[in-house]
C-alpha cells in the first residue's frame, strides 16, 4: 500500500484548482476596479474640461 490513491490525487488537483481560481479571481477584480477607476478619472478630466471651454465661451 505504498502507492497513490485516485481519490487522493483527485482531490489534491481539485484544492490546488480551487485555491489558483480564489488568487485569480482576486486579481482579475483588482485590475478591473482599477481600470474602472483611471476611465472615469478620464471621463471626469475630459468633462472639466468641455465645462470650462463652455464657461469661456459663454463670457
């Protein structure tokens, strides 16, 4: 009995699976908030912007 069971191999793959999907899904959700974060810092600067050129023009 010095050999490995399916079974345990199985579940071995499965946790390491499990614990590579929590990292990557925690990552994924990190980039993505932060690149939310820079576009709607755009999306801002570029609305302060077009208000100010509308405010110059109406003078």
């Amino acid at each position: 009995m010095g050999g490995y069971n399916i079974g345990d191999i199985l579940y071995q793959l499965l946790s390491f699976g499990f614990v590579t999907l929590f990292i990557f899904l925690i990552v994924f959700l990190f980039r993505s908030f932060s690149k939310r974060r820079k576009q709607l810092n755009n999306i801002e600067r570029k609305v302060d912007l077009l208000n100010d050129q509308v405010k110059k023009g109406n003078d």
